[in-house]
C-alpha cells in the first residue's frame, strides 16, 4: 500500500489557488477517509473534495492515460505514481508560466500556512510536513537530482517501490513524455478546479 505522504503535493497546493483552507484540505485530504471530511470547517471540507476530484481527473483524463501506458513497462503498478512525481517536476520547471510568486516564495508560504494550520491536520501529515520542511520538497521537484531523489525516497516506503528507481535510465524520455502529457492536460485540469471553485 501505498504511503500517504508521498506524491504530487506541488500540483494540488498550486490548485488551491492561494485558499488557506482549500491548500489545507489539499495536503490532509489523502488521510481523511470517507464521509470524515465533515468534520472540518467548510473550506477545508473544500479542499479535501477538490483534491479527490483532481485526483478523478488525472485518473480518466488522456494525457496522464497515455504516460501511464508509457511507463507501466518500467513501473508497473506504480506509474501512476510516477505520473504525479514527473508532473509535480515539469509545473516546478514551469512554475513562472503558472503563478506570479515565485516558487521558492510560494514554497515558504505554503510551508508556514501549513504550519499555522498543524491544529486541524493529522498526526502522520504533520510528520509528513516536518519532512516537507526539513528537505525543501516544493523547490528540490524542480532539478533532475532533486526529483530523483524525491522518487528514491518514495521507493523506499511504498510496497514495490524498487520499481520507481527504473524511472533513472529512462529519466529524459520520461520527462519528454510527462511534458507533452502535463502540456495537454493541466490547463484543461485548471479551468476543471475553477469551474468547482465557481459552483461551490
């Protein structure tokens, strides 16, 4: 099984679009389970209910399906995985084009809004936030040594992880793929998390 403080937090905290209590949803999300969300504020409530529907998303949609299918020879049941890592390095890479703070800024502030928030997140995303900090996962997402080392980590705490170390060899095509892939299908995913943002 797959360990809950693991992937793609860049990308779900970028579509927080700057909520405090949506941004807060987005990070504890994966450790509240069923209904339980109710027992939070509303837009935190939100927040949780956003990161299931980019999760939905990413799931169906055809660019993630397509680098899916380009990395199961090499990782199995664990692209998936991967697809979120690789995604969260090319919007590091790109994050100018996306949002007018820069990342290392952004980073800081997600850190201390999280910080702020520790009275509401569970105890294991806590620990995964101390992490978080302590090893600069937002900025390291954006160089090849930062994002291999990111998946290294993983590796070593998810139930068949040796396969995300095959991600190495194939590092450039993957990354080429995840590009045309993230190219394609974030701003459709954008304008997705916008129209919910609308409706609620």
């Amino acid at each position: 099984m797959i360990d809950i403080c693991t992937m793609n937090f860049l990308a779900h905290f970028y579509l927080a679009f700057d909520d405090e209590q949506r941004l807060v949803g987005q990070f504890i999300a994966d450790a509240v389970k069923g209904r339980y969300f109710e027992h939070y504020e509303i837009g935190i409530q939100q927040g949780i209910r956003q990161h299931r529907l980019i999760d939905h998303l990413t799931e169906i949609s055809e660019g993630p399906k397509t680098l899916r299918a380009f990395l199961r020879p090499h990782c199995g049941l664990l692209s998936p995985v991967a697809v979120d890592m690789l995604f969260d390095h090319i919007l590091a890479k790109k994050w100018n084009l996306h949002h007018h703070e820069s990342l290392a800024a952004f980073a800081q502030t997600t850190y201390n809004l999280l910080e702020k928030n520790q009275s509401v997140i569970p105890p294991r995303m806590r620990e995964a936030l101390q992490y978080m900090k302590m090893y600069d996962w937002l900025n390291a997402y954006v160089t090849k040594d930062g994002i291999l080392k990111s998946i290294s980590g993983l590796s070593r705490r998810v139930q068949g992880g040796h396969l995300l170390q095959n991600i190495g060899p194939i590092f450039e095509d993957a990354v080429n793929q995840a590009e045309t892939a993230f190219d394609n299908y974030f701003p459709e995913l954008c304008e997705a998390v916008k129209a919910e943002i609308s409706a609620s």
